[in-house]
C-alpha cells in the first residue's frame, strides 16, 4: 500500500482539518472551568470538535467527561492507542501571522499549535482514516485518546485513564521522528522569598512569565528611589545587548520592562530568558535588602539553566543533561518573591538525593524551595520489539538510519506502560512549538500521515 502517494492525495484535506482546530483558541482557562468544561471553553470546544468530526466520519468516538475523550476502529482485545492533544500554550505577541488563522505562506502553516499537537493530531487521524477506507483487516482495536490538558499537568489523562483501559502499547505523535524513546523526569518547583520586606523596598513588583513550561518573553519591574541616572543606565545597559526595552515614569516609581525570547521549558538553552536579563541589571541598582536579595538571586541560580548554583546539576548519557527553567517569575512589595521552575531531569538522575542538596544549600539564603509536582523518567529499551518496529517503519520512508532520541519534554507517551514519542518532526526542521509565529511544513507532515497509517498496519494489522 503506497501511503504516501494516498497522504498526497489526501492533502488539501489534512490542511482544512488543521485550519479548523487552529482556528479554536483552546488555551487553559480556570476562570471559566465547569464540571462540563474542566479546562475552559476552549479546550472543551476543540475536543468536541475532533469528536464529532469523528463520529460523523463512521468512528466510535467516546467523551470521557469532557476531560479527554477517544475515536477508535478495529477489533481485537488489544489496544494501540495513538495519544494526541488538541490544547495549547498561549500565543505570547509580536506574530507575523494571526496566531489562530492558520495561515498558509511558502509550503508552512502557520497557527498556535500548527505543531504542537493540532497538526500532527489531524496527521495521525488522517492515517487512521488511510488505513480504514483501505480495508485493512486489524487485530487490534486504534485507539486514537485526545486530551485537553497536556501543555499544564496531563490531568486530562489521569482522569481519563481512571474511567478507560491502558493501551497495550501506544505513540504519541507531539516530538521527534526517528523516535524518542527517553524522556526525562518533569519537576515543578516553586523557590519562595522568606525575608521581611520594608515599607522602603525599592522593587515595587516584578513580573515575567505565565506558564512555568515557557521561557519568559517579557519582564516588567516597577521600581522607586532609584538614582538620578537610573534611565541613561538602564538604556546604556541594553544597548549593548541589542534588547528590545520600554522605559517610562509614572509619579514617584519608574516602570522598565525588557523582551527576550520565549522557548519550550525542555530546551531552555534556545531562549534568552527576560527575567534573567532584567533581574541582571536592577542587581546593579537595587539596594534594599529584600529587593537586592530578590534579584541577586534570580541571577546567581537562573543565568546557568542547568542548575549549577543549585546544585540540582546532573547529565547522563541516555538523557543528557538536566535543565532548569524559570518560568514564573514575581515579586510585589507585601508578598516577597516567588519563582515556579520547570526543571527536566535526566533518567538516572538522583532525584531525592539532589532536592535534598538543593534545599540544604538554600538554607542559608532568603529563599525555600517547595516541590510542587514531579513525574518520574520514562525509558523504553532501544531493543524493544516495538522500538524495533517503529524504526523500520520510519527508516522505510527516509531512508534515515539514526537511532533513538531522548527529550526533556513530556508528552503523553510517559503516561503508558509502553508507549514512546514518534514524529512528527523529522531531523533537522527547527522546533519552533511555543514560540511565536509557530508552524508546520505541509509536506512534511503529508509524510508523517503516512508513516503513521504503515506504523498502524505494522503493529496492528493481521498477520
């Protein structure tokens, strides 16, 4: 079966169907959650969109009380489930392209979530429907499991996974092709400001980030009693870095903000992170106890992002190495400090052991650390019948044989027993999944369509 000459074929309609879904903004909103809604309208509405797209497409479709739900065919005891997610982070600014058009400009997609997961979630389900309108017989049942909450803690799979049965083994089409089949340990950590404020600080409030997942892109300090020269200083500063500021006065206090670039948590490394950048500067500045401690801090354990200072450092070979990054960051004048960090760690890495340096450390510092969640690493064997499968079906259709990845990011595929994260990124396109004017190349996800309606034939077919 020539899937890929079937994908091509097909694909005016992959790229409508990913228009649609981008064109649903289905970012996370407490204020709005209800029983029937746990994530917002948003989030709600893209589900019951790829469901009853589904249903009316001749699949079974389920919604498991609107946290996630499922489209399968087939019939068998056994389950390969295809996990995909139809919600994504904010937009953040500055798009060339509406973030939530779903624009199309030189063979690219454009859109919030192009491909962080609508796009390669509308490929997997473009394979699902290959596969059936060929008639191949299964021996499994598909299932593809659609979640809601995967960008902010995976509690769509966790409430889904209470009501409905574990796949037997699964992929999740929200990484990298070959495969990834390492991912590591994914911990919240919040670093909390224990020092007693004066009516005298100088910082009034600091603010950068709203997602601890995303490398902040802009940070805002409102600031007071600060010297004569404070505005030549402060454009002095950033002119040497290129950075893109704002400056003005309002009464008594000076507002200063500064842009840098935002990045997925898993490589913060690919941002510049602005709450580094602008605690950097007001650390020259600042002189009140709590505001210099504020700020002296965020410097000495964040310019590092593989957490040296901390002492939560550590690379292994199969992983590689473990980063931190400060995704929240705040201060105002009667809480103190407080900083949410996402940190990635690799899957040997000593997890009790390093929190407890960590805090040890901290101990003679004015700050606490708290950790606020932690999901374990998730390794399957290169060697593994299943792995095995995957890479030939890939190497099939590339002609590429490198071997397995491993990544600092979550997907789904941690919530199975056997499950690992495959495509739909093929070698060397930039990873641009959190960032403005994201995208997705049509023809390439064409061909990820069609590796995923083989893969299913491979592992689900009959024999």
């Amino acid at each position: 079966m020539d899937f890929l000459q079937l994908a091509k074929e097909r694909k005016e309609e992959l790229v409508q169907d990913i228009k649609q879904l981008i064109q649903i903004e289905s970012v996370l909103d407490e204020g709005s959650k209800r029983k029937d809604a746990p994530f917002g309208e948003g989030p709600k509405k893209a589900l019951e969109w790829m469901l009853e797209k589904a249903s009316k497409e001749g699949f079974k479709t389920k919604n498991v009380d609107h946290y996630a739900g499922h489209i399968e065919m087939g019939e068998g005891e056994e389950i390969l489930g295809i996990l995909c997610h139809v919600d994504v982070v904010p937009a953040g600014g500055n798009w060339t392209y509406p973030p939530f058009e779903g624009v199309i400009k030189d063979g690219k997609l454009y859109g919030r979530g192009a491909i962080d997961d609508k796009g390669p979630t509308m490929a997997a389900y473009l394979a699902m429907k290959m596969v059936r309108d060929a008639q191949i017989p299964l021996s499994k049942r598909i299932r593809m499991i659609i979640g809601t909450d995967e960008e902010s803690g995976f509690r769509c799979m966790e409430h889904y996974f209470q009501k409905e049965a574990m796949p037997d083994i699964g992929f999740a089409p929200d990484a990298d092709f070959p495969l990834i089949n390492a991912e590591k340990g994914i911990a919240l950590l919040e670093f909390t400001q224990q020092s007693t404020l004066s009516e005298e600080e100088q910082l009034v409030s600091f603010q950068a980030g709203n997602r601890h997942n995303m490398v902040p892109d802009l940070a805002k300090a409102v600031v007071k009693n600060v010297s004569s020269d404070f505005e030549e200083k402060f454009y002095e500063y950033f002119k040497q870095f290129g950075e893109e500021v704002a400056f003005a006065r309002e009464e008594d206090r000076v507002i200063i903000s500064v842009t840098g670039i935002s990045a997925h948590a898993m490589e913060p490394e690919k941002g510049k992170n602005a709450a580094v950048m602008l605690a950097k500067f007001l650390n020259l500045h600042l002189t009140t106890e709590s505001s210099k401690a504020f700020v002296s801090f965020v410097e000495d354990a964040f310019s590092d992002v593989y957490g040296k200072a901390l002492g939560l450092d550590y690379a292994d070979e199969m992983s590689g190495q473990t980063t931190l990054n400060a995704g929240v960051v705040s201060f105002d004048a009667e809480k103190g400090g407080n900083i949410l960090v996402s940190m990635r760690y690799s899957v040997t890495y000593p997890y009790e052991e390093k929190i407890q340096m960590a805090k040890e450390l901290l101990k003679n510092s004015s700050f606490s650390l708290h950790v606020v969640s932690n999901s374990s690493p998730h390794y399957i064997p290169e060697d593994d019948e299943f792995i095995q499968t995957l890479l030939k079906v890939y190497r099939r259709y590339t002609g590429d044989d490198r071997k397995p990845l491993s990544t600092g990011g979550g997907t789904y595929a941690r919530t199975l027993k056997k499950g690992v994260a495959f495509g739909s990124l093929f070698p060397g396109e930039p990873d641009v999944a959190h960032q403005k004017d994201e995208y997705v190349v049509i023809d390439n996800l064409v061909k990820a369509a069609a590796i995923y309606a083989e893969a299913i034939v491979e592992l689900a077919g009959k024999k």
